[in-house]
C-alpha cells in the first residue's frame, strides 16, 4: 500500500466524522470520532493556515477532542 492510498484512507474516514460533526455538532459524535475529526482539521488548518487558525476558528467545544485525540493517538506520525 502507498503512502497516496494510506492519506486517501486517512481522509475519507476522518471527513466522515467532520462532516457529521458540520451538519450537526460535536455531541453526535462519539468521543473517539470526536478526536479523529479534531486531529482531520487539526492536519488540514496547518497545511491550511497554522495553528491560530485551528485554535480560534473552530470554538471551545473542540478544543478538548483535539488534546486527547493527540495524546490517545500515538501511532499518529505528525508532518
């Protein structure tokens, strides 16, 4: 498997969980689906335009998935 196929992979089934979290909220989802969509738009607001971006953007509500998201994701290797 390529690196294009995991990143396609990765995709697909993180913008699953964002998108329910857009046409709902963040309580739709369940703690772990709660921290794989924080860690998708963490990816995409730092290719996209850092780290203020992230942290301001998206509301208090997400701040606490994107913390324990990265902590209980290890495995994660950050670019």
């Amino acid at each position: 498997m390529s690196k294009s196929d995991i990143h396609d992979i990765w995709f697909d089934y993180a913008a699953a969980f964002v998108q329910q979290k857009n046409a709902s909220d963040w309580n739709t989802l369940a703690t772990h689906e709660q921290e794989i969509a924080a860690l998708w738009l963490l990816e995409a607001d730092v290719y996209n335009g850092g780290f203020v971006q992230f942290f301001l953007q998206w509301g208090g509500r997400g701040i606490y998935p994107r913390g324990t998201g990265i902590t209980s994701h290890r495995g994660v290797t950050c670019a």
